[in-house]
C-alpha cells in the first residue's frame, strides 16, 4: 500500500503546528466535516491505541 504524502501543517493529535503531517481522515460535528492530519509519532499512537483495541475486542466472548 503506497504511503501517502508528507506535508508541513498542523497535527490534529498533539495540537502543533509546523509538522510534517500525513492525512489520517476527516472528522465531522454537527454535520460539518474538516480534514485531519497527523505527524508521525501521533500517527504510531494511534496504531498503538487501534491495535491494542482490536486485541480487546479479540478477547470477548462470542455472544
């Protein structure tokens, strides 16, 4: 799967702008919808945070 392009704006995550960002997928509220773009270690976070939920859900039994 190609990576998608690096670019210098603001992470979403940590709040901080002037980083080399990646789009990670939009966010809406109340109807209207902004992109949201994060920076590396954000980006890792998250896969961290997504896997150790997956392996949560992995872990329930069977209803």
């Amino acid at each position: 799967m190609p990576r998608r392009p690096l670019v210098d704006g603001f992470c979403f995550l940590c709040r901080t702008n002037g980083l080399m960002v990646v789009w990670v997928g939009p966010v809406e509220t109340d109807g209207m919808q902004a992109p949201v773009y994060a920076c590396e270690p954000c980006c890792e976070f998250a896969r961290r945070y997504i896997e150790h939920h997956q392996r949560a859900q992995d872990m329930q039994p069977a209803s």
